[in-house]
C-alpha cells in the first residue's frame, strides 16, 4: 500500500495557496448531490466521504444535504483552510484515499472531486469500497478545463497557456516522483477494480460564472503552474500577465459561463 512518503510531490504540489485555490476553483454541479443519494438510496440522514477534500469546497457542497459529513485530506494548508470555513454537519480528518481511517460501512456516498488522477486507483477504490455500506455509491467527479465561457478566443487563450506550463513544467523536471493518473482511464480501472456491482460514466453540467480576475485565478490555481511559480518562474514567462490583459478586454464585466462534469460511478 502507497505511504505518506509516496506522495511527497502530490502534497508539496498543493501546499502554499489554499485561499487563492478556494477563491477561484469551482463547487461541484447542483444536480450531482440528488443524483448520487438517489443511486444510494439515501436520505437527509445519510453519510458522505470527501476523499481528497482540499479547502473543502466539495464538502460543504454536502452541508444541508445530508446529515454528516467527512473531508479527508492529507495536506494540511488545505484542510486547515477547510476547517476555517466551517459547514453544518462538517468535519475533517488528516488521512488518505487509500488509508482514511475510517470504520467500515460507514459512509452512503463516498465522493472525489478533481482529485482521483492524484490518487493511487485501486487502493483507493479497495478503500471506497471498505467504508461504503453494501449498496453504497463511490463517485469522482472531473470538469473539463476551461469552462466554456462563450468567448471562443479567450478559451484558446487559456488553453495555449496550460499547454506552456504544462511543457515548462516537463522541461525543468520539477515534479520527480508525481503520482498522476489521466482521467480518461477512471471509468476502465474502476470497472476492472472488482469493487463495484455497477459503473458507469454520466455527463452533468452546471452554470458558474466570473470575470477576467476569475478566470486568470483559475488557471494559476492549477497544481502545474503553482509549481512553477514556487520554483521562481515568473508571471510574465508563464504568459499570465499577457492572458490577464486579454481577459480583461474580452470580458471586462462579469458573465455566465459553463462547467462540463465527467462523473464516474461505482456501486458496491
């Protein structure tokens, strides 16, 4: 089983700017919440894990949904600043998704948001499964990045500068050891678990929206590109100054936009 010690990188990748993360990055879709308890079979009475819980903005999703829940988070900026925020029936515990300490059968729903490609698949589902009452529904939830914002140039944009940090990211060799799982193999490796009766892939999306401010926080909240901040790269060679100006004048007030969600699901 994967140690502490194993993912070193993944934690220091997500260590040092959890306001500006919890600022700009978005809740999950309205309808997931309904969706799953219905899967489940669940009530207002009901249990829900947040595996890889972060400043717990997946988390507090759940509050007033349910009864209880539990964000389980290993990286202690994130879940300190989690616990600041608070929510009715919220609580949170350093751990992991393969290792949440939890007792068995104690959850309805266990949840992963945008977090399952930083997780070691099949000892997290082995672990989904352990806490989960017979019946009990395991979900990870991704949105496709950028949100359609309507503004085709400005979402090229962002895209032209992902791929830079991505590549600059590769070149400096700045992430020895990561542990990274591409998302479009969730749904397979779930299904080969052995964990689940039933596993499907379901497209859900939900309306967001943001200005320029938004938008350029959204992209230097990714993992990649605060990793390349940290390392002494500069704003200006990351192209953000360049992308802030151009989202300022595409979209100078704020507009709607689009989340589009791949969720994952699994029933034991």
């Amino acid at each position: 089983m994967p140690d502490q010690e194993t993912f070193a990188t993944n934690i220091e990748r997500f260590t040092g700017f959890a306001d500006h993360y919890d600022r700009h990055r978005p809740s999950p879709p309205e309808r997931l919440g309904s969706l799953l308890m219905e899967i489940a079979g669940a009530d207002s009475s009901a249990t829900v894990v947040d595996l890889g819980s972060g400043t717990g903005l997946s988390t507090r999703y759940w509050s007033g949904r349910v009864a209880k829940i539990i964000g389980v988070e290993p990286t202690d900026s994130m879940r300190a600043e989690a616990e600041q925020r608070g929510g009715e029936g919220v609580s949170y515990v350093r751990g992991f998704s393969h290792a949440t300490g939890l007792p068995d059968a104690c959850a309805d729903i266990v949840v992963c948001a945008q977090a399952l490609h930083w997780m070691e698949p099949q000892s997290t589902f082995a672990e989904a499964g352990r806490i989960l009452r017979p019946g009990g529904v395991f979900a990870s939830c991704d949105y496709d990045w950028p949100p359609v914002t309507g503004l085709w140039q400005l979402d090229a944009a962002y895209l032209e500068c992902d791929l830079l940090a991505r590549r600059m990211e590769r070149e400096l060799n700045l992430s020895p050891g990561i542990q990274f799982h591409e998302k479009s193999g969730h749904l397979g490796r779930m299904q080969e678990s052995g964990q689940f009766r039933w596993a499907r892939e379901l497209l859900l999306h939900h309306e967001d929206e943001g200005d320029a401010e938004r938008l350029t926080g959204l992209f230097s909240s990714q993992g990649s590109v605060q990793t390349l901040l940290k390392a002494g790269v500069s704003e200006e060679e990351l192209r953000i100054v360049t992308f802030r100006k151009a989202a300022a004048a595409l979209m100078p007030v704020k507009k709607g936009w689009l989340w589009c969600s791949r969720i994952r699901v699994g029933v034991v």
